[in-house]
C-alpha cells in the first residue's frame, strides 16, 4: 500500500482541533471513581507456564463496575526485590492468550502484567477469558460498535477503565515498585495505553504504537479497515446515528487523552499504516503533555514503507533500550545450574 495520508512534513507539524465534550473530564473522573469503589485485586493464583526462567500468576482483578477482568502476571525467577513494572494492552479482536506467549519484558527484567480484552479474543492470538456482562446496548456485533448510540453504553469506556484498573492492580501485586509503572501496547492496545497516560497523573511511562481511537473522525474518512470500519459499517446501516456516534467517540478520542498525559512517551507509527492512519499518532503525539503544564519527554520513530505492523521488532528493541533509561530494570535471573 503506497502512503495515503499527509506528507511526513504536514504529518511532523500535525496539530488539528479535537471537538471535546465539555463533561469530558468529569465523565472520565465519574467513571473511574464508580470503579474504584471496589477493591482492586480479586485473586492471584501461580500459573504453570512450562518455563523455567518466569514465574507466572493468573490474576483477576475488578475492572469496571468491579467486573472481573484477567490478566497473566509474570516476572523473572528467582528475583525478590520490587520491580518496575510494565502493564501491557493486546491488540483489537486479541486476548491474554497463554502464558508464555509474552516474554520480552519478563526477560528485560520487568515485572509485567498483561491485561485481558473484556468481551474479545476470538478473532485472533490464543483467546481470552474475560466476558463483558455489558454488551446488550444498540451497536455492531463487532466491539468498536458496541453500544456506539451512547458514551455510557461503549464499549471502550469500559475497556479504557479496565486499563487503568490494570495499572492499579499491577501496583497492588507483590513485588513491584509502584513508582515505575509503564502502559504499553499496539494498535488497540496503543490507543489503551495513551488514554491511560491520560488518566493515571503518576503513571512512569507509556509505550504507544500505532495507536487506535486516534483522530477517529479523520481516520473513519480514510480507512474502511476493521475497526474503523466497524464503525463505518454500522453507520451505513443506521443512517441518523451519526452525530450520536460522533459524540460518544468524542469521550474517548486519543488525542484528547495525550493532551492531557504527562509521563515520558515513546511512540512508532508506520507511514503506510491503513488500519490506523499515522495522522492519528502524529495528532496525539504533538499535542501530547500540553495541558499539563510540563514539558514530558516524548519521541517518536516513524516507518515510512511499513504499514500496522510499523518497526517492528526494531521498534521493539528501541523500546527496550529507551524504558530501560526511563526506568531502569533490575537484574534478571542466572541460568540454573
């Protein structure tokens, strides 16, 4: 696919007006104060994960309306002392899989914590193990139209607050140093781990690549890909909900989330990335940290021939070696014997 969005040097200066509600703060404190009046942890039980060098503990813990949400708990063996710890968010359509699935951070010597998709997981990846009780309303069968008509009802209002939970119940696990906690994900989970950034004023650090729900309203003009298309989809069918749909996915814009972040972030975006447009990254990228009256370190690698799939393992390692200046990771295990 050739480059369909703004040259990189429109892309570099991006900075477009985002329409906020103006309850959008209070929605978002309303929200997650709801969810908070429940303890945070529910159970932590070891998991068998065929290794030897991880540890591995299945845990649920209480997301929105206290619902319970999974996610694998995994640090290196044979280390006691807290770690830094990185909360990480799966893709669209992906849950937590198994466990052993997810190893760089664990090997980079972090403790990590991978969160379920609520009411996802069967479209690709190992499944989940979490339902969402809640996905009766009006939308697509599809999550990113799940109850669209109304912020209330959507389904990412309850999937953003189980990311913050997430990164709750990470701090609330032994063995983890609570002042160094990163979000980090890809696509959906990039989108997750911004708004994140934006509702956790402590968080350490937030990984961002090719983030979803990022300039949505430019991204549903150029992409009929799925999950934008979702959204498309349903909209072609249910011709007046437009402008309802317009405002519910105004509660969950990235860029409204990025201007509000103050921690480091690390971005990567694909310049021919059709899935999630690169103005959406650039959009939250420029606009990141400036309602919070700091200036956060931020940067951002961009792949100019390379589409969803970005840097790659290359983005990989440049994140690697930039959390660990962030946060400083402890000593993994020896080999036994």
């Amino acid at each position: 696919m050739p480059a369909f969005d703004l040259p990189t040097r429109e892309l570099e200066r991006y900075r477009p007006e985002v329409q906020e509600p103006p309850d959008f703060d209070g929605f978002w404190r309303d929200t997650l104060k709801e969810a908070a009046q429940t303890d945070v942890l529910e159970s932590v039980r070891p998991a068998e994960n065929g290794l030897r060098l991880t540890r591995t503990w299945d845990v649920t813990f209480r997301g929105f309306a206290g619902d319970p949400v999974r996610a694998w708990y995994s640090r290196p063996a044979g280390v006691g002392e807290p770690l830094p710890a990185v909360v990480e968010y799966a893709g669209y359509g992906r849950g937590r899989g198994l466990p052993h699935e997810r190893l760089t951070w664990v090997n980079a010597g972090y403790a990590h914590l991978l969160m379920d998709n609520r009411g996802q997981g069967d479209q690709y990846g190992n499944g989940g193990a979490t339902p969402d009780p809640h996905a009766s309303a009006p939308g697509g069968p599809g999550p990113a139209a799940r109850g669209l008509l109304d912020p209330r009802d959507y389904h990412y209002r309850r999937l953003i607050t189980d990311a913050v939970r997430a990164v709750a119940a990470v701090r609330a696990l032994p063995g983890v140093d609570a002042s160094r906690v990163a979000a980090v994900g890809n696509s959906q989970g990039g989108g997750l781990a911004l708004a994140v950034a934006g509702l956790v004023p402590d968080l350490a650090a937030a990984l961002v690549t090719a983030p979803f729900l990022c300039g949505i309203r430019r991204a549903l003009d150029l992409t009929d890909a799925s999950p934008y298309g979702e959204i498309s989809a349903y909209l072609s069918v249910h011709r007046g909900a437009q402008e309802a749909a317009y405002r519910t996915l105004a509660y969950m814009e990235g860029v409204s989330f990025a201007r509000r972040a103050a921690a480091p972030a690390h971005f990567g975006v694909g310049l021919r990335d059709t899935v999630c447009p690169p103005s959406g990254a650039y959009a939250a990228f420029n606009r990141y940290g400036e309602l919070t009256g700091v200036d956060p370190r931020k940067e951002i690698h961009a792949y100019p021939y390379n589409g969803h799939e970005g840097g790659d393992a290359v983005q990989v390692r440049r994140q690697l070696d930039w959390l660990g200046r962030m946060l400083e990771p402890g000593p993994v295990s020896s080999p036994p014997g």
